[in-house]
C-alpha cells in the first residue's frame, strides 16, 4: 500500500528522559495553591484555656495572626462538651477573649480587654449581661471561682497584685412586669493589694503609658479550706521580633510567684526560685482509707496540684527520638510546693 512505510523512512521516536526534580516542583506548587486557599485548616493556635464543673466544659483558643491584631480586631474560637470527651465544632466569636469562668447559676462570665459579659449556659450561650471594667483601677486578667463567688484578678500601673468581686444585683421591673432586672458588677475589693508583686525580673522596663507590664500567665486553685491559690508569671522584656510572625522564638526569662487570697485579702506572696514557661493549676479530692477493727474509714481531702515545665530542661524520653520537655508536679502545702 502506498500509506506503508519502509524502517528507513520513518521518523525516529525520540527518547526523553524524565526528570526526578520535575515532579518535586509540582508537588510543592499543588501544595502552595492547597495551602493558599485552605489557609485556616492549618493556621497555628495558641493561647488555650479551659472551664469546667458537672455541667461541661469549655475550651477557646485563638489565633497566631490574631495575636498580631487590634484588641477589638481579633477573633477567639471556642468548643463545648457534656462529657469531656466529645466536643462540638468549633465556634468564632469576634473579641479578644482574656480569661472565662463558670459561676454555680448557670452562667459563662468572659472577660475581655475592657469589658465583661455574662452568658447563660441555659439560654445556649445568650449573652444577658456586659459593662465596663475601666473603673476597676486595675486591668483585669485573670477569672477564678471560689465555693459561689467569681473573682478577678489582675495588676495595676504600678506593678501591684489587685482582686475584684462579681456582685449580682436583682431589682423589680415595672409594676405590671412581674420579672426582676438582673445586673452583674466587678467591685475592686480595697484590703485584696499586695504592693510590686508583679514587678518582672531584672530592670523594671514601663510600658508607653509609664505602667509596668501586665503578668503574662496566670493560674488559680481552691484548697481544701477555701482559699484560692493565684499563680502568675512575670515575664523580662523580650527582644525585638524579626522575620515571620509564626516563627518560634525562645521564651525570655521570667518568674512564678503565687499569692494566697481569703475572699477579701491576700494572705501571703511567695516567689519561686525557678522559672515556669508553662503551668496550670487543679484542686483535686483524695480519699486516705484507714482500715479498723468495726469498718473501713475514708478521709476526704482536697489538694492543690501544679503542673509545669522548668525553664530551658529537656529530657530524653523512652522509646521516643526526639527529645521533649518534662512535666513535673508538685502540690501546695501551705506556701510552698513540694
């Protein structure tokens, strides 16, 4: 046939040889183009707290970009569970969330960077309640409970640890409305101050309005008689950031000091001689069982519990390559942890 065509005459295939580097430098582009427009899948977070009683708890976390933004800029997220165990997905609320707490009515109280509000876990989180906190004297940042009553606690410009009560107010409505008025309000309790104890260490360096840096973590506990544990941490002037806002920079030195709060004054401020990056604070309830001759008796306690990482220790652990800071645990014995 005409259309045939000898060896000779026909073209040669040419042979191209695939290069290994090629296919790397898409699979990265196609993860550049996923990560660009899935961005918030991967976004890190930090900044967690948690509450919780009988009735569930709550867990909010925020953003690192968030960090970088305006007070009233910023978004936190949160999640709720029955159980502990099985959480609902995740919601976004605008503000920048401070600390959080549970009172025994049935309320979520937040705080945030000038103001509170009040929610009831009963109405599905509807918000009945927000006022200001600027009259407080100092800046509130951190929520604790204590048996019914809700605190905060927080220093003022001079570097001092203050207190403050959530007191609710019910007043009558109209005379043909048969509902009361509820109002909630922080009051600055005037014998609850303890004069530079949140002063960081070294060099006090002020802020632009002349106030001395804010504690950067906080923690609380209530023991077996009723007296809240607050834990804080002062934290040295931290260098200049450079480069990405999501690369990890070494925490600056700082120190952990605990203050013993009665409801109206603080009882006593100890400093730690070591210093804690991260630590949280638990009450938890033993039973010592003591065995007699007519039955078996059981003493209950409550126990303050602190759970923390040392500063700048690393230890290998088993069957694990990387290397990973170790928690310790110590419990609170009258003013000191042992």
């Amino acid at each position: 046939m005409d259309q045939e065509q000898t060896n000779e005459s026909r073209p040669r295939a040419r042979r191209v040889r695939q290069s290994k580097f090629v296919p790397l430098v898409l699979l990265l582009l196609m993860a550049a183009i996923w990560g660009y427009l899935n961005w918030n899948l991967y976004e890190p977070y930090r900044g967690p707290c948690a509450v919780a009683d009988e009735g569930g708890v709550f867990v909010f976390y925020d953003r690192v970009a968030d960090k970088e933004a305006r007070p009233q800029d910023r978004n936190f997220y949160f999640r709720k569970s029955l159980d502990g165990r099985k959480f609902d997905k995740p919601q976004r609320v605008e503000g920048a969330l401070v600390s959080a707490a549970l009172d025994d009515d049935g309320h979520l109280i937040c705080i945030f960077h000038d103001f509170f509000s009040v929610y009831s876990r009963a109405k599905q989180l509807e918000r009945e309640w927000s006022a200001s906190t600027e009259s407080l004297g100092f800046e509130g940042r951190y929520l604790q409970r204590r048996g019914s009553d809700v605190f905060c606690f927080g220093t003022d410009k001079q570097g001092a640890l203050r207190a403050a009560k959530l007191v609710k107010t019910s007043a009558p409505r109209a005379k043909s409305d048969d509902r009361t008025a509820v109002s909630w309000r922080f009051v600055a309790i005037d014998g609850a101050k303890l004069e530079k104890a949140a002063e960081p260490p070294g060099e006090v360096e002020r802020d632009e309005s002349g106030a001395v840096p804010s504690p950067t973590a906080w923690a609380g506990a209530e023991d077996a008689s009723g007296r809240l544990a607050i834990f804080f941490r002062v934290q040295a002037p931290a260098p200049e950031k450079r480069g990405s806002p999501f690369k990890t920079e070494p925490i600056p030195p700082g120190r952990v000091s605990f203050a013993i709060f009665d409801g109206s004054t603080f009882a006593s401020l100890t400093k730690l001689d070591e210093d804690l990056p991260a630590f949280a604070a638990t009450s938890v309830s033993t039973a010592t069982i003591a065995s007699g001759s007519a039955a078996d008796t059981a003493a209950v306690g409550t126990h303050v519990l602190v759970f923390g990482t040392r500063r700048g220790e690393r230890e290998p652990q088993k069957d694990v390559d990387a290397l990973g800071p170790r928690i310790c645990c110590w419990s609170l014995e009258g003013t000191k942890l042992s």
